[in-house]
C-alpha cells in the first residue's frame, strides 16, 4: 500500500475498528501525522506563537489514528484493548511499537481476513 493509498484508506476508515490494518498502512499515517504536526508547529510559531493550528490537527487525527492502531493490533491477532499498554512507562511503549513493527498473521484471523 502507498503512501496515498494509506491516508485514503485511513481517513475513510476513521471511526472502524473492526477488521485488519498493513504495517504500511499504519506507519504511513503516522508519517503523514507527523508530517502535518510538524507544519501545524511551524504554521502556529510564525502566526501566533502559540500551538492553535497544532492543537486543532492533533483533535482532528485522533479518533483516525485510534482506529488505525486497534485494526494494527487486529492484524496481529491481539485485542484492540492492548493499545492501553501505552500507559505503562517505557516497557509499555517498547513494547507497542515492536508489536506495530511486526508482520501480521498470514491468513483470516479471528479479527477478519488477511488485508491486501
């Protein structure tokens, strides 16, 4: 999946966190999140001086990005509960994007089928 593929993908799917998600799909969104982050910071420094556009992006991506990260964890055959493993310092987060970073489980799962 493409880079433009994947925000499509993931703006559509906004609010759906059921079914499965690529490892492309969600590390492009989150590059494309960290992308406007980023001009949303340079935008609000040069305007106003302080973070209102960022603020407003952050909003906006939340409810995309949640449902992108439970449809990750579908594709690795966990709950979408495990996102909460974020809470615990450190380990929680290590352990998190490892879990982002590995490759799903080949076949229908008990989340749906293999994502294409």
């Amino acid at each position: 999946m493409g880079f433009q593929a994947a925000i499509a993908a993931c703006l559509s799917k906004y609010v759906i966190f059921h079914g499965r998600a690529l490892r492309s799909e969600y590390w492009y969104f989150a590059l494309f999140m960290f992308i406007v982050d980023i001009v949303a910071y340079a935008l609000d420094m040069g305007l106003f001086g302080r973070p209102i556009l960022n603020s407003l992006a952050s909003l906006a991506f939340i409810l995309p990005s949640l449902a992108v990260s439970v449809r990750r964890l579908h594709d690795t055959d966990r709950s979408g509960w495990w996102i909460f493993i974020n809470l615990i310092p450190l380990i929680g987060v290590i352990l998190y994007i490892v879990w982002m970073c590995t490759k799903g489980t080949a076949g229908a799962n008990r989340f749906g089928e293999e994502p294409t």
